[in-house]
C-alpha cells in the first residue's frame, strides 16, 4: 500500500523549503520517588488525569480546535505541503518511521522526501510493574579537548559525533498512528502493527552538546555547555498508511528541561515560534563532566523528565501537560487540543513497543549520530530566513550547503548546491551522492524530493568561529567549533556514510585529542533494582541504499562502504560519577583503555527483523550485563 500523495502535483505551491539481585544492593542515592518529591517541593503543578481517551473524543473536541501557524512543528521532518518549520534542524530530532507496503515495513518517505536516522541504541526489558513509566538513568557528560577540532578530524568534539543523546519512551497519543483509543500506563495497549492497535507517540529526552549554536538551525543551547528538551512525536497516519496529512505528518511536541519547568515558548506543534526553540535564564544549562541524575516518571499531572545535576545541585523538569502548552493533532485537520500525555505501558516486554516507529521501541537509550562532516572550507551560500507568529523571526546569511576536503581528502568536493526548480517544482541538487561498494557514488537523481536515500547537500554547513544571525530583528552572536556539515537540509542523515560518525579516529579512545565518553549506569527501576535482559538494536540499514528492505539483503553493520560503526561497550571505571560508582558504565563509540566488555564490537546489533523491518537490526535479548560477569558486585554510594 503506498502513501497516497506526493509533493509534485500539489497544489499548494512548491517553491524553496527549509526541512528544516536485591532491591537495597542496587538502591540508589537518589531514587525515581525522591526525583517526584524533588517536584513537588518546588511547586510544580499541572493538568491532571490519566483517563482513556478516545479518538472520537479527541476529533469533538477538535471541532473547535486550535489553529496552526504559518510557520510551527506540524512536521518536524519539515516536509509539511502546506507549512514551513520553525527549526530548521529538527529533523535529525525526529522519530524515525517506517511506512507499509504490502504488508511489509519499509522506510518511510514524507510528501517525497527520505527521512531516515541512524539511531544505533540499547533496549531494556522487565516485566516488572512501572518498569516502562518510572525509572531513573545516572551518567556523567562528556568533556571535549582544550585544542579545538581539526580540518582532518584529528581533534574532534563530541557535538561532531551525536548531535542528541536520547532516551525514549512509548506515550499515549490517540490522535496518533494508527488513531485508537490508548490507555495510560496499562499493558492492555496492542502496541504491535495490528488494527486495534493503541494510538502512539514517541518520547525522546534529549540532551544537546555544546559548541554550534543557535538551537534554530545548529544543535546547541550554548557554546560551553549542554542542555536537555522533552519531545514527543506523533503520526498523522491511519492504520497501513492508508492515509497520511501531508500537511501535518510528524507533529512534535518539544520544550527544553527548565529550572521553573516553564516551557520557553509554545511546545505544540501548532504554536511553536522562535522562542520554543531557544533557551533562556531559566533553561538548565550542564557543564562537561558534570554528573546527572535523569529520572522518567507519570505522575497525574503529566508525563515528567527531570534532571538533578549532582554537581551542582541544580534540577530541572519539564511536565508534557496541557497547562504547559502540549497538544496532540488531529489527522484531518491539522488543529491542536490541549493535552496531557501519559506513559503506555506499565511493563517494558519485547512487545510494548510503538508500530508505526523504525526502532522496536520501549525503554531505549540511544546515540543519534550520522549527522557531521568537517571541512576545510565551506562552499554554496545558502542563507536561512524564517518569519514566525507574533513578529518573531530568524535568519542566518553565513548558512552554506558544501562541504569541501576534511578527512575526505584536501581535494574533495562535497555534495550539493541545490536550488529550486520553478518550471520543474522540485529542487534541483549538484554532485548528490549515495552509498556505494567502496565508496560514495553519484545519485542517479538529482531532485531532492524522488525519495532516494541519496545525500543531496552536505548542509547544514556552518563556518567556524562567530557569526551574526539575526532573532526577531536583533543582531546576536552564533558560534560553531568548527566548519560542520550537518547533513540535514535537504535529505536527513550523511547517506553516502563517509562523515566523522563512519571513522574510528573521530570516537573517545582514551586520548586528549577526542572527547571522554558519555558515560551511563542504569536505567533501574522504581524498586531500584537494573532491567533484567536487553538488546542493542540499530536502524541504519534504512538509510542505506544497498539494504534491501524487501529481503534484508545487505543489511549489514557497518553499512556497505563505510569504515566503522560505533559500538556499545561497558567500562570498568570506579570513579567515574563522583567516586560513588563501583560498577562498570556503559560507554558508546569504540574500545577504550578501560573496556572489560565490548559484545563483539559492531556484531553486537544481530542481524535484520524481518518479521518487522529490515531497515532495524537487532539482537537477541540476554542478561543485563552491567551488573553480571566482569561487572559484579556493583554498588553504588
């Protein structure tokens, strides 16, 4: 069954868009139900209710609902027919999707566009009561070189290997795909792809690292330090895909994790303006090696993240509530309802997932990386100017789309430029690439909306050093590490796999000219005990061309051509958060000096689920090891 339209033969206008054990050994210094409490003292308050919610209801309601603005987050992918997007990098935010095609899962295109991630992640599973609505992460945040990144990526940052380390989740949405009713915090929910199926969202807590700012069309709150938004993504879609809205086809919900819990600006996809998307005094700020305590709840009044700097002392929150500005979407219209979201399930099992998502879904942490190319110089001006609601606007003129040498070689010329194509009603791409055997090969087209996984422009491209973007009319100071290629203008992701996320030198290896590795121990439970069994999974075969999703051949990790993928290890490090730790954390990227673990490197992602997508290798469930093997005996405190 195919998605029944296409950006050509609209007739909406085409023109430019921007896409924009026992429970007290494992028990914790500061546990889920004290992360509640923490709340609670600090005033927070919110729109109660974690009743069933029908689609019936929800479309009533919509009857009168709230109308989108010309510019907002109806489509995070920014591929919406009918509107522009307020981040232009939100893309690489997105859940990935599939979309059905004669019974098989196959990856997704939206109103002609491609828009596949690269999301390699650790799946945890329980049985356990709460398990899947109550669980808390520790971990201590990365801390780049002195020296700044190189043209060669013999320095690197660690904004230059993921641009979002995030942690997901199953929500309640039933205005989302497959548009059922969805009863929170309940294993009553069908979350396989079946017609009673309950409706889904995709939760992702994000943190963002430091060094290429704005938020608008760069990845960072701030030049020095990290920051963190709750984001939810809904899918405008019916049962197969049988129908899609083209103009409002993955809604997303988002709003940075603030000391107040006051979002910065409206977080629904219908309101969104400029000042959704950038932090402000209020916005928690992270400093590198700073040690965290990251806590999922449900509480009645709504779906929480909160963050306890352990280093600081600093906490911050972010409630997905009506009162705070959350919608949900309705597929006819478009329109928003205020509302409150919920966990799914109670139980994080193998089946508790979200039907219409690539990755399996359930309790998942997860690297988004694919997005990052260093040059030696930039080429193909292409400036970005959005008008948003209430006057606000943003524009940055120092915007290239090129990428020319870095590690490819002083000699190589990137992908890209593209340009509008009026009497075509398409964009028009120069040297657009894709994977090949050995190496990128030319696209056999050169229109970016063909839904090829091809690479049509390297861009976002940003210059190092300062420049001057203009919000809303004032003249303000953006700031990248380096001259980054982001690889999110025009297609999502470096598909030709030949970016600084495909080397082994760009990852942590225990040196001074990379950055330390992100660091995790848990996720655990509300009784403080770890997830019982996991499995690593990976959707990068969706956005290589040379995967069949049809038979899953060539479906491999590391993707045909490219030189490495990184990898899931455990490292035995005893003082890795505040001296407390004694257990081995999870680290992400290649071996490091103290490894005790590695699950075969690369080999650890299994291979293609066919019985699902063929885009997602995944692995077999097995043993946590974290606190097992070579692991044992871990305490903490």
């Amino acid at each position: 069954m195919r998605i029944a339209w296409s950006a050509r033969g609209s007739s909406a206008p085409f023109g430019r868009r921007t896409p924009r054990t026992s429970s007290r050994r494992w028990r914790l210094l500061l546990g889920p139900a004290l992360a509640i409490a923490v709340i609670g003292q600090l005033g927070l308050t919110g729109s109660a209710g974690a009743g069933m919610y029908s689609t019936a209801a929800a479309k009533k309601a919509d009857a009168a609902g709230i109308a989108p603005n010309p510019v907002n987050e109806l489509d995070c992918n920014g591929r919406s027919r009918a509107y522009r997007t307020v981040r232009a990098m939100a893309g690489m935010d997105c859940a990935a999707a599939v979309k059905i095609v004669d019974g098989k899962a196959r990856g997704f295109v939206d109103n002609g566009w491609y828009v596949g991630h690269d999301e390699p992640s650790v799946r945890f599973l329980s049985s356990t009561p709460g398990s899947a609505n109550n669980l808390t992460y520790y971990m201590k945040l990365p801390v780049d070189p002195t020296a700044a990144p190189t043209a060669s990526g013999s320095v690197t940052d660690y904004g230059q290997l993921s641009p979002a380390v995030w942690f997901g989740l199953p929500v309640c949405d039933p205005d989302s795909y497959p548009q059922n009713p969805c009863q929170p915090d309940s294993d009553s929910n069908v979350g396989t792809n079946a017609p009673n199926a309950a409706g889904s969202a995709f939760m992702e807590l994000q943190l963002y690292p430091p060094g290429y700012t704005p938020f608008l069309d760069a990845l960072s709150c701030s030049k020095a330090q990290w920051c963190a938004a709750l984001t939810i993504d809904s899918s405008e879609c019916n049962f197969n895909f049988a129908f899609c809205n083209p103009d409002c086809t993955e809604p997303v919900n988002a709003a940075f994790v603030q000391t107040n819990g006051v979002p910065t600006g409206p977080p629904s996809p219908q309101l969104a303006t400029v000042n959704s998307m950038l932090p402000n005094a209020h916005t928690l700020l992270m400093s590198p090696g700073d040690v965290l305590q990251l806590s999922i709840t449900d509480p009645s009044q709504g779906f929480t993240a909160t963050i306890h700097d352990l280093t600081t002392g600093q906490t911050g929150w972010m409630t997905a509530s009506a009162k705070n500005g959350f919608m949900n979407t309705n597929i006819g219209t478009c329109d928003g309802t205020p509302f409150t979201f919920h966990a799914e399930y109670s139980t994080a099992t193998v089946s508790h997932g979200i039907p219409w998502a690539a990755l399996e879904g359930g309790v998942l942490m997860a690297q988004e990386i694919g997005h990052s190319e260093v040059c030696s110089s930039l080429a193909s001006q292409d400036p970005l100017s959005l008008p948003f609601a209430n006057g606000t606007s943003f524009t940055d003129t120092s915007s290239y789309d090129t990428c020319l040498g870095g590690p490819e070689g002083l000699d190589a010329m990137g992908a890209g430029p593209c340009a509008p194509s009026p009497a075509q009603g398409t964009i028009v791409c120069r040297n657009a690439l894709r994977q090949g055997r050995h190496g990128p090969v030319g696209c056999p087209s050169k229109d970016a909306d063909t839904g090829l996984r091809c690479q049509f422009a390297d861009g976002y491209c940003l210059p190092h050093g300062a420049r001057i973007v203009q919000v809303s009319g004032v003249s303000e100071t953006a700031w990248s590490d380096a001259n980054e290629c982001f690889a999110n203008r025009y297609q999502n992701g470096d598909l030709d796999f030949d970016g600084l996320s495909y080397q082994v030198f760009a990852w942590p290896n225990g040196g001074p000219d990379h950055p330390t590795a992100f660091q995790y121990v848990g996720p655990l439970m509300a009784n403080g005990q770890p997830y019982p069994q996991i499995q690593f999974e990976t959707d990068v075969g969706g956005s290589a061309v040379l995967c069949h999703l049809s038979n899953g051949a060539g479906c491999v990790v590391p993707p045909v051509s490219a030189d490495f993928y990184p990898y899931w290890s455990l490292g035995s490090q005893p003082a890795a958060l505040g001296s407390k730790l004694t257990s081995c954390v999870w680290n992400f990227g290649g071996d490091l000096p103290d490894t005790v673990e590695n699950f075969g490197g690369d080999k650890e992602y299994g291979s293609p689920d066919l019985n699902y997508y063929a885009g997602t290798d995944i692995s077999a469930a097995m043993a946590n090891p974290e606190f097992a093997g070579n692991c044992t005996g871990a305490t903490y405190g």
